[in-house]
C-alpha cells in the first residue's frame, strides 16, 4: 500500500505542478492583456487630445476665413449675457426646432397660443439681445428664420442656456 500511496503523491503533485504552470501561463497572458489595453488607452486618450486641438485649430481657421472673407462667425463669447425670458425662450425654441416650413409671426403665434403682435415684440427684443434671427421678405410677407451658423453653435454648446 506504501507503494501506491507514494506513486499516487508523484501523480497528485505532478498533476498541481501542471495546473501551476498552466496558471501561470493564464496569468501571464492576461497581465500581457492588460498591458497592451492599457497602451491602447493611453494612445486613445492621447489622440482625442490631439483631436481637440486640431478642432480648436480648425475653428480658429474658420474665423479668420468668415473676417477675410466679410462673413460673420458667431462665438460663444457673443452670446455670454443674453438671458431670455420665458416668453422669447418658448419663441426661440419653435425658431431653433424650425428645419423647413418657412415660419412668420402667425404661424409662430399660432403654434404657441399668443397674439401676432406678442410674438412680434418678443421677436424684436430677442434681435435687441444679440440672437441672429433672419428676417426674409416673400410676397409681402415677413417670414422668420434662425442664422444657420448660429444654430449650428447653438446645437454644439447651448450659448443661450435653453433647458
């Protein structure tokens, strides 16, 4: 019986000797896993660095093209302090939200329950304030529409802090 309990010892410690080498070389593989995803979150976050300042490059370029060309480029700084009221903010959305139908003061007024002249004066105090609204002239008609560069800045940084 010694004989088989010595022989199974041999086996049994072979056998966890095995099983440690191929632990190890799991373990070995997964710190090598980890090494390389590490690597590559760094790289990811250094190219998104990159990526920010070539966007900040991209968009200073785009403002010294809109003053050499005599275009206006809007910056978050031009709108900083404009603060509407309820009233405009609720004129401002339907104008921001508007991607096609051409929009006057009735469709406006209309559409948000006020009068024509209510939401004539609203329009007039949020130009007052600085917001590029357009005022296009059609068949004797004025008709309403957001300045396509500004709702760009406005959909990328809410400028006018609209909730």
């Amino acid at each position: 019986m010694l004989g088989i309990r010595k022989k199974d010892k041999i086996i049994l410690r072979n056998s966890f000797n095995r099983l440690k080498d191929e632990m190890t070389d799991h373990l070995d593989a997964i710190n090598e896993n980890t090494n390389e995803i590490n690597s590559n979150q760094s790289y990811l976050a250094h190219l998104e660095t990159m990526m920010m300042k070539l966007t900040e490059r991209l968009d200073d370029i785009e403002l010294k093209l809109a003053e050499i060309t005599g275009e206006k480029k809007y910056t978050e700084d031009d709108f900083k302090n404009i603060i509407l009221t309820r009233k405009e903010e609720e004129i401002f959305k339907v104008l921001y939200e508007n991607t096609g139908d051409l929009l006057n003061y009735k469709k406006i007024a209309r559409s948000l329950g006020l009068t024509q002249e209510l939401v004539r004066k609203h329009i007039t105090s949020i130009i007052n304030k600085g917001i590029p609204i357009i005022k296009k002239y059609f068949d004797n008609n004025i008709y309403l529409v957001l300045d396509s560069d500004f709702r760009n800045l406005q959909a990328k940084k809410n400028i006018v802090k609209i909730k």
